[in-house]
C-alpha cells in the first residue's frame, strides 16, 4: 500500500548517570575520588534505503529511541556509549517539525542521513569535581536526557519524469508500455488511486516515470485525486501532458491542468513539457488531430500525436523526452542536508504560577535540574547557586513564593526553602 506521509517520535538516548565513588585500595586509607563517567546516550538517524519507496512502514510503529549510555562505575571507569538508532526513510522523504513546521531536512540519494534526535551526554563522576578546596567531592550528575520531538514526513516521489493530464487520458497506459511498471489500468476515471514509477530505458539511457493520478479542476483546492498527488510533480524534471483524443475538448483540459499546476505551485508551470495527443488508434481521434494540432500550435504548442495501446510514436517521445533531460540542470535540494540551526539562547526562563505550585521553564535550567542527584547534598547545593547565578531565585521571590511552595522544573517537583531545595 502507497502511504506518502506519516508522523513519528523520535528521542535520544538519556546520557548514563556518573557515580560517586573512591579509591578503596590496601595501604591507600585516604584513596581519593574515583567515580567514573556516564556514557553518551545514542542518537537518532534517518537514513534514505533502496528498501522502501513508501512510508507505509511507519504506520506499525512510530516511537524510535536511542539506547541509554551505560552508567558509570569506580576506579574512574566510563559507562558505554548507548547504541545509534537508525531509521530506514525512502529516497524523496521530506522531514518536519511537527510542532513548528520547520523543514528541517530531506533525504534524495540512497544512504544520505540526517540527525533529527542526539543523545544526552553522560553525567559527570566525582571525580570530575575535586578541587584544592574539596578534595572528597560526594558529588555526581544524572545523564542528560535526549533530545525528543515529534517529526511529520512527507514523500516526494524522486522521478525524472511526470506524466500528467485528466483522468483516463491514457497515462497509465503508457507508462505500462514504456516500463515494466504494472499500474491498474481501466476505462474509467480515477483507476490510479496512487502514484506509479517506472523505469524506461532508453538509448542505455535510464529514465524514471511517474504515472501522476489523474488532475481535475480545482486540484490545488483538494477536489478529486489533485492535492494529495500534485506535490510529486515537484521533485520532476520535465513533464509528458498527455491529452485525452476521445475528450470533449483536449486544448481546454490542457489549459484546466496548466492552471492547477500554477495555482498548486506556480514554479510548476515553468516546467519543461512535451504534449502528447492519446489514442490515436480510434479513428474519431485521428480526424480531430489537425484541428487540436493547429489550436496549440496557436498557442506556441508542439504536440506528438501517439497512440500508447499500439506503439505509435512512442518511441519518438521517450527519445524527445530523454533529449530534453540531458539539456536541463540537475535539481537542486530544498534544503542542505544538515540544515543550519540557529543557537537558541539556553539562560532564558520564564515562571508561571498554577493551581499545584510554580512552574520554572527554559532549557538549561531543566536540563541541569534533570542532570542533578537529589541523593547528595552537595549536588543540591549545586543546583542553588545555579539558582541564584541565574537569576531564577531572585525571580521566584519577586513573583511571591513562599517557604513550602512547590516548584517544578521539567519532571522535578521541588518544595522551595530559603536554606536550600528539598526534592518533592
């Protein structure tokens, strides 16, 4: 089944928790500090596989995680860095903040990758904090956690080339005659309820094609198959418009489609197009052909007249097609792959008051709050003075806490003291 979107979460691995411990060893009464370092939690990857051309993967499973570091240990030994995740995304797959909406990538050639979720760093052992003034430091951090967030993909079918035009023009057809695509094909409208490749080959030239489902007035609005179809038309380089010779009137589907194309996206109307006149194999059609030649050709348009059911001229458009393609540049990527990231300033905090207490929120404050080992007096203490160096204390008290108020911060639930926190 095609699925050409999906919404996933995503999050790091926490960073391993460092540990208090000392050198315990015979003649050594006084061995100093010796705990070791948590290990790095593991990031999370996507990778574009030859093995998927869908998205219909991500509708069994949507939470992917990074493996936690390891913890550390004594004798200043370092906790194992957690497992990489990588998560298998088709070539063309567009990435999303789900929050935001910001385009934060995209992945084109096989084996691209794009970070969308590192690990925590691992928490740092005591003895990371002696000093001249404290030589027994009983003093340890949490692994940070990993970063988290939810991510919308989308796919863009990647194809050299689109075959456009209304329903049951004949695009199917043709690309079952040109490639060893096997699309369902019918006279009726709206037979491909999904996109189709195929591959055709053409003077040992590869071509990729793209049966786009049929387009109907009013697309770029959502009527019909359009919108949820007309943005793989985007990643093509040129494309077939093929014209249905048994229509009403084949130069005004032609107009209808070239207008929903710019109204969609009006760069897709610059796209390069070769016209095609279908099914010239039905007499009726072979009699309307100079009449619709001479009405394009008004309008600065060469079509070829073809027939996709016996082979006319077929031939004569892949090798119209394929010239083409050599002519033009190579497409360009929306976006590098690692996209730039402006730095966000990490000192910032804001304080709201609720109902269960005070609520302090900014990054570096909840990531140092979630990195403290409440089990250790002295981490507390730590965490005052970062408090204080903030200004987040100064704040709380100007706001109107109270001895006894509870104070969260990310996960931690705090009871506010003018000696120092107690761990809620």
């Amino acid at each position: 089944m095609f699925a050409d979107e999906a919404k996933i979460y995503v999050k790091g691995g926490d960073g391993g928790n460092g540990v208090v411990a000392f050198r315990r060893e015979k003649f050594i009464p006084r061995g100093g500090p010796a705990g070791g370092n948590g290990g790095k939690g593991g990031d999370v990857t996507l990778v574009a596989s030859a093995d998927h051309n869908t998205l219909y993967h991500f509708r069994f499973k949507v939470h992917f995680k990074g493996e936690r570091g390891k913890h550390g240990s004594g004798s200043n030994k370092q906790g194992a860095q957690g497992k990489d995740f990588e998560i298998p995304v088709p070539p063309g797959t567009l990435v999303y903040d789900a929050e935001s909406g910001e385009l934060r990538g995209e992945l084109l050639k096989v084996g691209e990758r794009l970070l969308v979720a590192r690990g925590g760093r691992g928490g740092r052992g005591n003895s990371v904090f002696r000093s001249s003034t404290n030589q027994t430091p009983r003093l340890a951090e949490k692994g940070e956690p990993g970063a988290e967030r939810w991510l919308r993909l989308e796919l863009k079918l990647i194809a050299d080339v689109g075959i456009v035009g209304v329903p049951n023009a004949g695009k199917s057809t043709l690309l079952s005659v040109v490639t060893r695509a096997k699309p369902k094909i019918a006279d009726y409208p709206f037979t491909t309820l999904e996109p189709n490749l195929g591959v055709a080959v053409v003077d040992q030239r590869d071509m990729v094609l793209a049966d786009i489902p049929g387009l109907i007035e009013g697309a770029h609005a959502g009527a019909g198959l359009g919108l949820t179809f007309l943005r793989h038309i985007e990643r093509t380089r040129l494309l077939i418009h093929i014209l249905n010779g048994l229509s009403p009137d084949p130069v005004g589907d032609f107009q209808a489609i070239n207008q929903e194309l710019e109204l969609f996206k009006p760069h897709l109307a610059t796209k390069p197009q070769l016209v095609a006149f279908n099914k010239m194999d039905v007499p009726e059609v072979q009699e309307r052909w100079p009449e619709v030649q001479q009405a394009l050709a008004e309008m600065g348009i060469k079509a070829l007249p073809i027939s996709a059911v016996t082979g006319e001229n077929v031939q004569t458009l892949l090798q119209q097609t394929l010239a083409m393609l050599i002519a033009l540049p190579e497409a360009e990527p929306l976006l590098p792959l690692v996209p730039v990231l402006v730095p966000e300033d990490e000192d910032l905090f804001h304080i709201r008051r609720e109902s269960e207490g005070w609520v302090v929120e900014g990054k570096r404050i909840q990531r140092a709050a979630a990195m403290t080992n409440w089990d250790y007096y002295e981490a507390i203490m730590r965490f005052q003075r970062i408090l204080e160096a903030m200004g987040i204390s100064d704040a709380l008290r100007e706001a109107g806490v109270k001895e006894g108020d509870k104070v969260f911060i990310g996960d931690t639930e705090l009871t506010w003291s003018e000696d120092y926190f107690i761990d809620g």
